[in-house]
C-alpha cells in the first residue's frame, strides 16, 4: 500500500467512528423526533441536514451539544406559539402568498361608527359613571404589557422604570401599583386586585429586580404575575422557510412578534381562567408608560358595564386622516359574519371609506374630529367573553407580515420577516363569538400621555401637529392634568408660559401631582379640596399623599408637600406658603446628568420648600 492509501483508510475509519459517535449521542426523545417529523413535513428538512436522518453531506455533522441546542430552541418555540411551529409556517405561507398577490384583508367590509360613549372628564356625567365604577375596580385584574426597552428614547433601562415625573420620581411602574392599590381600597370589596406584566427577553430580569428591590411597590408578591413572551421564527421566502443565523446554522434567527402574545401567556398560564373563577369581573390591558391611563378606568369600566360591552376599546378624539388608529365597526356582506369592531390603521380607513361609503373619505364631524375615535391601546374586556375566547382560539390573535421586497417580483426579501400580531386584534376573536364591542372617548389631556419618542422625533411630531410623545411633554401633562381639574372647581390656578425645551413645547408651571393614595379619582380631586378658597401660582409645586387628607383654604407661591400616614388625618386650613419653590431648570449643553433627565432636557432646582409629614394617629390642623 501506498502512504495515500493507507491515509485514506484511517481518515474513513476516522470518519465512521465520529459519525457512529456523533449519531449515538444525538439519541432524540419521542417528542423531538415528533417535531422534527412535524417540520420536515412542513418543509423545514434544511434546519437538520447532517443529523443521520438525510445523510451528512459533506462530513458536516453536527456536534452534539449544538444539535441539541438547536432542538432545545425548536422545542422552545413550539411550546410558546399557538398550535406550534408548523403552525406558524402554515399561517405564514398563507400571509405572505396574500401579501405577494397584494391581498386586501378588508375585502367584502363596509366601516361604520362603532358605538360608544363620549365622556367630559370631570362634569356631571362623567363623576356620576366612576362613582358607579369605583366597586367594579374591586372586580377587575389588570395586565401590563411591558416588553420593550427605553433605547430608542435614549434611555438604556426598562420603561417601566422611567420616572414619570421629576418631582416624586416615582417611576411609571410604582405609578401603576399603587393606583391599583388605591383601587382596590377604594373599591369597598375585599378582594384583592392582580396584576399580570408580559415581559420579555429584554425586560424579564430587569423588571422581577425593580420589584424584588422595591417589595413590590406595597403590593402582595403573590398578586403580581410575571409572564414572559418567547420570539419567532424569522422566515427567509414565500415558501415559509424558517432562517438560521447566518454565522450560526443551529440557532434559528428569531424576532418579537408582538404584544398581541399576551393573551396566549394568559390562556397557557391559567391566569385568566383563574380570575373568572375567582369573581374577576373585567380585565384591563395597559401600556407601560402612559400615566394618564389608569386615572380614568372607573368611568370606562361603569360603560363596559352599563352598554354590556364585551370589548371596550378606551380612545382619545382623533382628526380625520390624522396618522393613529381608529375604532372601526366593520360589517361583513356575507351575513352570517359576527360585525367587529376593532383598530383599523389610519392609512387604510381613509381608502376603505372611499371605497365603499363616500368618496371624501374619513371627514372631520361637527365636533371638528373624526366620528373615528382613535385608538390609545387600552382595553377593557369583559372576563366571561374573554375567557371563551381564549378557549376557542388558545390565545392566538389575527396575525400580518410585512416583508420588505428587494423588488417588483415581490419573491425574494431584503431580510428575512417574521409574523407579527397587537393586542387590540383580539377583539376580532370576541366579536367573531358574536359578543358586543364599542369604545368610551376620554379626551386626550385627561387620558393620553405616552412617552414614545426621543427629542428630535418629538419635535417632528410636533411640528406636525401631533403630540410629541416625549418624556418632558408626558411629564407636562401629568402635572396640567390636576392643574385643570382644579380650576374645572373653581380653584384659582395660575397658568405657566408655554416654553420650549429642546423644542418641546412645555408649560412652564404649576407642578401639581396627587398621588393615588390621596386622589385615585377625579371625584376625590373635587370632594377633598374646596377649590374656591385654593390659591396656586405659575411657580408652584404641590404634591399631596395620603388617604385622608383634606384641603379646606391654601394659598401657595412656592412648593409644599403634604403626606399623611395611613392612621393619619391632616386638614389644611388657612394656609400661606410662600417660598423660592422648586423649578425645572434646562440643560447647558453637554452637561452630564442621568439618561431620565437627559431624555427630558431639563433638571429640578430645588431652592426652597415646606414639607409637612404626619404619622401619629389623630387629626392634625395645618394652618400658618
């Protein structure tokens, strides 16, 4: 023999002994071998060449501990989606073969104006319907979608731990418990309300250490619920082929697919089941930083309850063609459809419109907005129609994808897309049960303040006439939300000069915050402070806490904080306060301060105050 030859024969001795070893360690478990056979099947077979089950082409097999890794994150998201992965491929050759056609999913629908209720908040109506809802709060469990980070606004935490505001620093997430908890005083019940925050990859271990640190902000560890969503498949063509990554064949390339999976984690999680046999009456879903949000749910819940609405979408007014979703009915001509009434984005109401009611389109009404209220995503259902929808659809909302073409054929893509779904499209499942759906308009200063958008985003919003979305705006807001409120009463509030800071446009004062111990509802606003004997100029900062404290006379010009222990009760009563206060002070340019601040553009001066702190039990009188 030759030495070539003889080479050859161990390097093929070799070879077989680390396929027979590679082969013997990749022994699968029944329920890998079932996935695999399931995704070959869904013509997936290029995810496992060189497993021992096509060959192994090229002397390319797998090590073992990748393959394994591979399976591990198969199994992972078969688990997480509805139906599992061969579903997912089913349902995305389908979309995109109808995206490739140029598919119109509103094929056959005719839009009218949903029914709903449109509320003043703080008038008569408005106080009469969260009266009524107070004890419904007690009935109700709410769900915080909270799966995104603060990058984009410049801020490298989670946006649950944003400060809402400069002045208590409480962050947006703190904001929200202890409005629930409020509540759930409030509400005379009992019962214990919960909450469900769907987190992910991103946000999961920075959101269970903000709770850890903070004992859950005052509420019970058992109450709080962390349900954390898995990503999808990424797919690489029209034929559904799932991608890997590119440096890494036995890692599929993957992507969020939406805050719509929020209502399989409550289906596969059992919560909601739980809560309807618990005597959960409604379950509320909200966003992680809009802190308005929760201030007004007591009247919403009091119109779910009152007009049955199985799904009640909470929307702010909206001007025709203006770029945010609006609330929509939709009539199928096929009669034995159910109507929805669900989103429907801005971009295609306008040409849904022409086609098939009026050819001016979405028009302003006489109210000067659209009759298309638009969608803030913020939603109330109804738990006994929520819960048979889970059940029929295991939590599996409508799904769209939105591929980028590299050209006209539309048959190949720039990067691979995925499926994605929202979370208000599962009132399209409720309404397909037949169950009532409709909308309560709150107007947008009273119900609205996201933070969205960094600085320069903002000040392009705004220059188009839309909210600018921005820390420093949210912030305003919160602070000119009680500022209203108070003089709706007959309080004499003084209001700041509108300013601009990094070109947001921002009320240069009063900062006003009631904390929800002391006025979770409008109604409290009214009945612990007789607003015409209340005097707050431009430069003051107020903020109150504590459940029973009242105001009888103020008249501040500077900053006073007030807080009562819960044994407490504190009565101001012919009170002066006039200090240097504390002011918003802009940044000088590159100045280095924290990202919340930064984000802002703006600083706290503190150059005077007076703080009142009572924790004895009694009644105490603060006056000069």
């Amino acid at each position: 023999f030759d030495r070539a030859s003889v080479c050859a024969v161990y390097e093929r001795e070799e070879r077989q002994q680390k396929r027979e070893e590679v082969e013997a360690m990749l022994t699968f478990s029944d329920s890998e071998k079932s996935l695999v056979a399931d995704l070959i099947s869904a013509g997936q077979s290029h995810l496992f060449a060189g497993f021992g089950l096509n060959g192994c082409p090229n002397g390319d097999e797998p090590a073992a501990d990748s393959a394994h890794a591979l399976l591990d994150q198969l199994a992972r998201l078969n688990r997480s989606y509805p139906g599992g992965i061969a579903k997912y491929v089913s349902n995305g050759k389908k979309l995109l073969e109808d995206s490739a056609k140029g598919v119109n999913p509103f094929e056959g629908l005719t839009p009218e104006v949903p029914a709903g209720e449109r509320l003043q908040v703080g008038n008569e109506k408005y106080l009469e319907l969260e009266a009524k809802g107070v004890e419904l709060m007690g009935h109700t469990a709410f769900v915080l979608v909270a799966g995104g980070l603060g990058e984009r606004l410049g801020y490298k935490g989670i946006k649950v731990a944003l400060p809402s505001d400069i002045v208590t620093g409480k962050c947006f997430l703190q904001l929200y418990i202890e409005q629930i908890l409020a509540y759930q005083q409030r509400s005379g019940t009992g019962r214990t309300c919960e909450l469900a925050i769907m987190t992910s990859d991103d946000t999961h271990k920075k959101t269970a250490e903000l709770l850890d640190q903070h004992q859950y902000f005052g509420m019970s560890k058992e109450a709080v619920h962390l349900i954390k969503q898995e990503k999808v498949p990424c797919l690489g063509d029209n034929n559904g082929s799932i991608s890997v990554n590119p440096d890494n064949r036995f890692e599929i390339l993957t992507k969020p697919h939406g805050h719509g999976d929020v209502h399989s984690l409550l289906h596969q999680s059992g919560l909601a089941q739980k809560w309807k046999e618990g005597g959960v009456k409604y379950v509320v879903f909200f966003q992680d930083t809009n802190g308005l949000g929760l201030r007004i749910l007591p009247a919403a819940i009091a119109v779910s309850s009152e007009k049955g609405f199985a799904v009640n979408s909470i929307t702010v007014p909206r001007r025709a063609k203006e770029a945010v979703g609006a609330i929509t009915r939709l009539v199928s001509s096929d009669k034995s459809v159910a109507p929805m009434t669900v989103n429907v984005e801005y971009n295609q109401l306008d040409p849904l419109l022409r086609a098939t009611v009026s050819p001016e389109g979405d028009v302003n009404d006489e109210s000067g907005f659209s009759p298309f209220p638009g969608n803030i995503n913020q939603l109330i259902f109804s738990v006994d129609e929520y819960v048979e929808a889970l059940d029929v659809s295991s939590g599996s909302v409508p799904e769209f994808v939105n591929p980028k073409y590299a050209d006209e054929t539309r048959t190949k893509f720039k990067s691979p897309a995925r499926l994605e779904c929202m979370m208000q499209d599962f009132a399209k499942v409720v309404c397909q049960q037949g169950h009532n759906a409709g909308f309560c308009q709150m107007e947008d200063w009273a119900a609205f303040n996201p933070v969205k958008n960094n600085t320069a985003d903002a000040v392009k919003k705004q220059a188009s006439g839309n909210d600018p979305a921005s820390a420093a705006s949210a912030e305003d807001k919160m602070y000119q939300f009680n500022a209203k409120l108070l003089r709706m009463y007959g309080a004499k509030v003084e209001e700041g000069a509108q300013r601009a800071v990094e070109g947001v446009n921002i009320t240069d004062g009063p900062r006003i915050i009631f904390s929800p111990s002391f006025a979770p509802t409008v109604g409290d606003i009214k009945a612990k402070l007789s607003c015409p004997d209340v005097r707050i100029s431009a430069k003051s900062t107020l903020v109150i806490g504590g459940s029973n404290v009242s105001v009888k006379s103020l008249d501040l010009d500077g900053a006073l904080f007030v807080h009562a222990a819960p044994a407490s009760t504190v009565e101001v009563n012919n009170l002066v306060v006039k200090n240097d206060g504390w002011m918003l002070e802009d940044l000088k340019q590159g100045e280095e301060v924290p990202e919340e601040l930064k984000i802002r553009g703006y600083k706290l001066s503190k150059n005077g105050e007076r703080i009142v702190i009572v924790e004895e039990a009694g009644t105490t009188v603060v006056s000069q």
